[in-house]
C-alpha cells in the first residue's frame, strides 16, 4: 500500500491544518454574517463539519491510490459529498436537537456547505491523483533506467542433445540400431520405417 501523503510526511501537516482553520473560520462568518446565526452554534457546526470533510479527505486517498479510472473518480467525487453533507446534517441534528443550541434550518446552510464542500473536496481528489501521477512516471524512469544500465548477455545457444542409438520394438524382439548406420527414415502411415545397410 502507498504512503500516505499527509500523515506520512510531517511538513505537510501544518498546510493541511492551516487550510481547515481558514475554512472553519470561513464558514462560522458566513454562517454568522449571512445567515444571523449564533456564533457558538456556528462554530461547533464549523468545527464538526470541516473536521468531517479533512477525515473524508484522509479516507479517499486509499480509494484514489487502488482505481484510477474516471468514473470512479466522479462517483468517489458524488458520493463523498453526499457522504460530508450527510454528516454535516447529523451535526446540525445533535446541536439543535439533542443540545437544544436554536439554529438556523440545515436547507439554508446547504449552498454554503458547498460553497466550501466541492471546491476542497475536487481540489483533495486532484492532488491525489497528481501524487499518484508523479509515482507511476517516476516508476517508469526508475525502470527503463533499470533496463538501460543492465548488462546486455547474449543468449546462450541452446544444447542440442543428439542421440546414438535408437530402440525398435519388433514384436518379442528389440533391436538397437545406431544412428550411424541409419541410411533414411521412411513414414508409413502411424509407423517409420529405418531403412539400414543390413535391412529393414
């Protein structure tokens, strides 16, 4: 299996975070700004659902690094936003329900929810399907570098094994006649026929 790509790689972990806390931050403003809700039930919503987005993000990389087709992408791209919103709706259900926090209805955060959702969400699956581009292109320089330093060995000619003598079964009896002394062999039907100095 493939590394990957954030989790295996500590410099990468401080963009990755940096993204979520921006699109946190974007998105309790404009939850708050646009739409009048409560800051404290924004934030929580904010916090749940880009925290779902990036574990959605992480969990794809091992679909986009097994199928490389296109119409898996476009269904892993369909059904990981349909998965992020649904999550999302399970988050606004425990804040209003559960909680009790009143909050705005969850249909008037849907265009915002993917205002973020789509963008970062092709923008995951583009990056994962560039990393595995640069593996696949590096792996075929590091093979036909592999190929091109290997020594070149001619091909050994194969032995060929000649026989000195050759068995008839002539009823009870068995003859052994070397094949010096055959003069031609001659085909009758399912049988050969040796034809010797001494005969048949």
């Amino acid at each position: 299996m493939k590394t990957h790509p954030i989790i295996d790689y500590p410099y990468r972990w401080v963009p990755v975070l940096v993204v979520a806390l921006v699109l946190v931050v974007a998105q309790v403003m404009i939850m708050s700004v646009y739409t009048g809700a409560d800051y404290v039930p924004a934030v929580i919503d904010g916090i749940a659902t880009i925290g779902w987005l990036m574990a959605l993000g992480y969990l794809v990389w091992f679909v986009v690094g097994v199928v490389s087709i296109f119409q898996t992408e476009v269904i892993t791209l369909v059904a990981g936003i349909l998965i992020w919103i649904a999550g999302s709706f399970m988050v606004y259900d425990i804040v209003t329900r559960i909680a009790g926090i009143p909050y705005i209805t969850f249909a008037s955060t849907i265009p915002f929810r993917l205002l973020f959702g789509i963008p970062t969400w092709v923008a995951i699956l583009l990056w994962y399907r560039l990393i595995v581009a640069k593996e696949d292109a590096l792996n075929q320089e590091l093979e036909k570098e592999l190929i091109m330093h290997q020594p070149v060995s001619l091909p050994e000619e194969p032995q060929i094994e000649q026989i000195d003598r050759i068995t008839v079964k002539d009823g009870s009896k068995i003859h052994l006649i070397k094949t010096d002394e055959l003069i031609y062999i001659q085909a009758c039907g399912d049988y050969v026929m040796l034809i010797t100095p001494s005969g048949e």
